[in-house]
C-alpha cells in the first residue's frame, strides 16, 4: 500500500545569552532547558489527524504525517489543519524544512496514487531521515546502509590515526565499539529486517574487514549474528518490563489447561503476513521459538 509521509523538523528557540541579558518569552521554551520536552509533551497533545485512518507520529520536535492511499486527498486538509494548530499556538510550520514522501511496497505492481499538488511548497523526496535513520520510497535498507558504511568508514581513517599515534590495541577496541560498532547497533531492530539481499553482504565485508583490522574480537563476526543479539537484548528490555511503550504489542497469552512447547516468552502469537514475515522485529521475535 501506498502512503504519504509528511515530516515537520520544527526548531526551537533561544532567547537571550549571559547573565546580563534578560528577555521576555512570548512564545515557545528556552533551548535546552529541563522543562522543555515536558512543556512539548503537553502543547502538542492536542494535535491529533482530522481523519480516520490519517497517523500523527510526534517526537521532540519532529511532527510525522502518515496517510495511507486511500486518504490521500485528505492530505491537504491534515497539513494546513497542523498549520492552524500551529498559528493557535504562537508557533510556525516551516514549509522549507517539511518534506514528503510516498511509500511504495516493495515487490508488488501497484498503482501509483495520484497526490494533490504540493501544498505549501513542501518538497516531495525519495527518501527521508527519522531519527538517525534513513528511510527511503521503496521501504528498504539499502540508503540506510550506505549511510552508515561510508560514516563508519570515515572512523576508520581516524582509528588508524589514533593506532599510529600509539592508542593500545585494547584503547583501540573500546573506540571502535563506542563509534563504528555502535553506528550498526543503532536502531537495528528496526531497519535489519527491511535489508535487501546484497545489503548483509556488504555489511558482512565491513565487519570481516575490521576483524582483520584487530578492531573487534572475532565473535559475532556475521552481521547476522549481530541483528539477533540487538533483536535479542531488546525483546527481553520489552519481556521484563511491563511498562515498556512496546507492551502493547505483546498481549499475555491466555491460560490454556493443557500442555505447550515452553517459550522465553507468555506473549500472544501476532497472526503474520507474507509482507511482515521478516522485516518486523515483534513477529521475528515473537515466532523464534517456534523453529
């Protein structure tokens, strides 16, 4: 299924600088301050789609617009809706920094929806980053690779600077797991199970490369290996902890009177989908004991 995707990176401001400088706050919070993400929760709480169907996914300061295909004409609506939202709220959406996207399944001949003009002049993309990481049209990991490859490969120009500067092996190893390593691990839940066929390959070469280079031990040296422990330390983060945010995907099984496979898990099975096999975390999860 089609959607588009509008995103709002919204910036705060700072008033005034130095303890000389007293200004009046008419609108917004002060950068940084420890009020500020408790103050965002509370002004945008009330900033809800006009639709059915229609999503609005906020974080800090990012606002995300979800429209599945067949609202797509209600898309115009939603967006000068926030707009108003905005202006009733002393603040202003910034058309320049809002893009749009439309998601096209990967494998499948649909037909292309056929958006509204682009209101506002909001620029339509091929991809996007949320979050640190990079989603593009045809829901694939592939850009999101690419970016982190050539980032980690910058680092690893700067580990041979530091090894030539006479940096310890084991000095060299705890850099490289708190830069490269951790670039990997960053949201992999998440977009592993969206890669491509040729994506672990490249991953794979990266990560034999820094063996070779004494970076990291030779444990877990396939990407796959990887992509489970992240899958597995974050499942059992959401498993013991009953006020995760994920909970809520994780309904508790029901007593049954007779005798089942034991689990690492009392969860409900989540019916699954040819589409979602394989790239969503919870049914990965979820279904492991099982083979």
């Amino acid at each position: 299924m089609d959607h588009s995707f509008f995103t709002d990176r919204g910036h705060c401001t700072k008033s005034g600088s130095g303890l000389s400088v007293i200004a009046e706050i008419s609108a917004s919070v002060v950068q940084g301050s420890g009020l500020g993400p408790a103050s965002n929760v509370v002004t945008a709480g009330d900033m809800q789609p006009c639709h059915d169907g229609n999503v609005i996914i906020k974080y800090a300061d990012d606002t995300y617009l979800i429209v599945p295909a067949v609202n797509s004409d209600t898309s115009i609506g939603e967006l000068w809706r926030i707009k108003d939202w905005a202006d009733d709220n002393h603040l202003q959406l910034n058309a320049t920094k809002s893009q749009k996207i439309i998601f096209q399944a990967r494998g499948k001949c649909n037909k292309i929806v056929q958006l509204p003009l682009t209101c506002m002049g909001i620029e339509q993309v091929t991809q996007i980053t949320a979050l640190g990481v990079v989603i593009n049209d045809h829901m694939t990991a592939t850009d999101h690779v690419t970016a982190v490859l050539t980032s980690s490969t910058k680092l690893l120009y700067a580990l041979r600077v530091l090894r030539a500067h006479g940096l310890s092996q084991q000095s060299l190893m705890d850099v490289f797991h708190a830069t490269v390593e951790s670039k990997i691990h960053y949201a992999a839940p998440v977009w592993s199970g969206f890669c491509t066929a040729g994506d672990p390959d490249r991953l794979n070469a990266f990560v034999h490369k820094c063996v070779k280079l004494s970076y990291r031990d030779k444990s877990a040296s396939y990407i796959e290996d990887i992509f489970g422990d992240c899958d597995e330390q974050l499942f059992s983060r959401i498993n013991i902890n009953s006020l995760h945010i994920l909970q809520q995907y994780l309904p508790e099984r029901s007593s049954l009177s007779y005798s089942l496979r034991l689990r690492r898990h009392n969860k409900t099975l989540i019916a699954k989908t040819s589409e979602l096999n394989d790239r969503n975390f919870i049914i990965r999860n979820i279904y492991k004991d099982l083979y």
